[in-house]
C-alpha cells in the first residue's frame, strides 16, 4: 500500500508542478491581457506586455512554494522535510555584525529579534520575549540592497499530509481540510446510499433472472436493464430533470441542489428535513447508480447460472437435498465471490464523487470541487484530492480482499 500511495503522488506531484499553465503563469496571462496589478506593480517587458516586477515574482514563487528544487517540495507536502513559516524581509547593513530590528507584535506585546551576520547564509536569529525564545533561520537572497544585503527570516517546521496538513486552498485561501469535509459528506452520502440500494436490488433481482433463465421477465428485464446500462448518467440525470424536475410538465422533483436552501431548511421539523432530503435525492441517485445496476445484475446472474451448472450442485441434487438449500446455502455464495471482489472497486470510484452528475445537479460535491480546482490550478485542493481517493482505493482494495475471505472458504490469511 505504501509504494503505491507514493508512486500515485510523485507522478500526479510532478506532472502538476511541471504543467505549464501554473497559478504564477496565469497571473502573467491576465497581466498581459489588461489586468490591473495595482499601482507601481508591474513594467513592460521587451514585447511590450506587463510583466510582474522581480520582488513581486519572488513573493509570488515563495507564495506558491516554487522558489525550491522540485523534490524539496514534495517532501514538504509529505512532511519529512521542514518547510519555511512565517517570513520577514530585512536588510543588514554593510559592515555591521549585530542587528537589533523590531519586527512587530505578538500576544498584544511588541517583540525584537537580534540578527548576527556570519557571512555568506550563516544568520542566525533569535527571538526573545520575556520566556519566549526561539531560534530562527534566515538566508541571504541573491540581490543586494544599495546599502547592505537583503535577507529573509523564517521559521520551519515539519508540516504536511503525514502530519494531517494538506495545506491551504489558492482559490478559497482557506485550510484543504476545512474546504473539502462538507464536500466529502455529501459525496460519501449519496455514494453509500447509492452502494446499498445497488446491492438491494441487483443481488435479488440477478437471482431471480438465473432461476427464470428464459422466460420472459428475464428477456423483459435485460432489455431494460442494458437499455439503462447505453445511457450515461448524467445525460439521464438531464433527461429526468426536464421531464420530472422544477417546472416540467409533472413538476414532482426540485432542479438540483442537495437539499432545501438554508432559509427554508432551518425552519423545517425533523421529519420534514428527512422527507425533503430524500425528495433531493432522488433523482441524483438513480443517475448516479445506473451504470452499476446492469453491471452488477448481470454479473450476478451469470455467476449464479455457472455455479448452478457444476459438479457439487448436480452432486448435492442427487444427494436428496432440498433445491432451496442447494441453491441458497451452496450456490449462492460462491456466485458473491465476484460481487464481493469489487465492492473495493466500486466504493472507491463512488465515494469520490461524479463531476457531471453534480455539475448537473447543481450539487457541490466532491468530484465537482476536483475537477474545477484542476481548471483553476488549485494544487494544494487538486493533491488533497489524490490523498484521499488514493487512500479510498486503497482501503477499498482491502476491504475487498477480507469480503472474499469471508465469502470464499478457500481463501485464509495466515
């Protein structure tokens, strides 16, 4: 599980920080096409374009975690390599050794640091406040000021996804975390809910289609059922919104959402607030479960025919056992031994949402939040993403495999 989860995120690591197109470069993009940097912030380059001064760009680098090798930066998104925190700009003055600066408040209470120049990067830097002391880091940038040399100060510390930290959202300049937990619920919602009406439909109506092999209920329903399987589900989810949504000519379901606005949600009764969460849902999760109903139907039908066709049924048959025993004690569940391997699979890819069907139902899920932090280059919410459905896949995976062993007597783990 280990290697993978790192292969998954060097490679998706890399492609974003090598991809053109980078918040830095579209902040150049709308400069040179008549974005306003504010004033005195940016120059003509030699094409005549705005460009961004180099402090500005310095800034932005260290913004955006760019001013490191690319696998420094990766190993503080992992959190095994310190990353700088709190920055501060300065200037040492040409020829002296000792700097006493006062750099701002802290706890209501003004505070000063003591700088001692060693030569070339050695700086050391020491805060002090009453009981306070903390020992700083500080580097001497490339350019030097007309009367010294202009230095930064920081701090580090080891901070990254191993230590819970997926950083902070460009877009919503909020914590990952914080912008992902309502996003996910409502994913991890209809995912589950869609998980177990799929299995409560299909296990037994796959059974049934193997025990009415030929008849006309198992022609009728796998009509249906691969007529259903042709359609994708957000284009189903677009058809049932024009003919049952807000509206239409029968106007039973709302256009989207995932429930009530918050004005009329608040004032509902608990009763109310489980009717009208149900009356949102359901359209949502009849397009979200489509595409799984004809997979999961007919494989259970046809492992249910192949189990019945071998040797230890025709065996238990001539024994004198019952058909009902026969058939739902022995062969019943070897027929799960294929749906219990892709629980794993299917849990993983629907917990992590669908773009399309919450883009057409207006439902601001996980997968929606995905896709649009990828358009606008929001890497710290893009590699959150990866994190958690790489660990999703991972778990499911496992999950698969002890569902097996539980299913399947052949298969123990020692």
């Amino acid at each position: 599980m280990i290697p993978t989860f790192l292969g998954s995120t060097i490679l998706v690591f890399t492609i974003l920080q090598l991809a053109p197109g980078g918040p830095i470069e579209q902040i150049m993009l709308n400069l040179q096409m008549g974005g306003a940097f504010g004033e005195g912030g940016g120059g003509l380059d030699s094409d005549g374009g705005l460009s961004l001064p180099p402090k500005a760009l310095k800034e932005l680098e260290r913004f955006y975690g760019f001013d490191k090798p690319i696998y420094q930066r990766y190993l503080s998104w992992l959190g095994v390599w310190p990353r700088e925190i709190k920055h501060r700009d300065f200037s040492i003055p040409e020829g002296e050794v000792v700097i006493e600066k006062r750099v701002g408040k802290k706890d209501g209470k003004r505070w000063k640091v003591d700088i001692k120049y060693l030569g070339g990067e050695k700086i050391s830097v020491f805060e002090k406040d009453g009981s306070i002391s903390t020992i700083w880091k500080a580097r001497v940038e490339e350019s030097s000021s007309e009367n010294g040399l202009d230095a930064v100060v920081y701090q580090t510390e080891f901070s990254g996804i191993l230590t819970g930290n997926l950083g902070k959202s460009y877009t919503f300049l909020e914590p990952v975390t914080d912008v992902m937990k309502p996003r996910f619920k409502i994913s991890l919602f209809f995912g589950l809910t869609g998980i177990i009406l799929s299995y409560l439909v299909c296990i037994p109506l796959g059974i049934k289609k193997a025990l009415s092999h030929g008849s006309v209920f198992d022609f009728s329903s796998s009509a249906l059922i691969f007529v259903a399987y042709s359609i994708p589900g957000w284009a189903l989810g677009g058809v049932l919104l024009v003919i049952f949504g807000g509206g239409s000519f029968f106007d039973v379901f709302p256009l989207g959402g995932f429930r009530s606005p918050s004005e009329i949600w608040d004032t509902l009764t608990p009763i109310q607030k489980v009717f009208d969460q149900i009356h949102h849902m359901i359209l949502p999760i009849i397009a979200w479960t489509i595409t799984s109903f004809a997979t999961m139907t007919v494989l259970m039908k046809n492992s249910l025919l192949e189990n019945l066709s071998q040797d230890y049924v025709r065996t238990a048959f001539s024994k004198g056992l019952k058909e009902k025993r026969v058939i739902w004690l022995h062969a019943m569940r070897n027929s799960l031994i294929p749906i219990a391997s892709g629980i794993g699979h299917i849990l993983g890819v629907v917990i992590a949402g669908s773009y399309f069907i919450e883009r057409m139902f207006n439902i601001d899920g996980f997968g929606r939040m995905a896709f649009e932090a990828i358009l606008s280059r929001d890497y710290p919410i893009t590699l959150g993403f990866l994190v958690i459905v790489v660990i999703i896949r991972l778990l499911g995976n496992l999950i698969s495999d002890i569902t097996l062993a539980a299913v399947d007597p052949r298969i123990r783990f020692k």
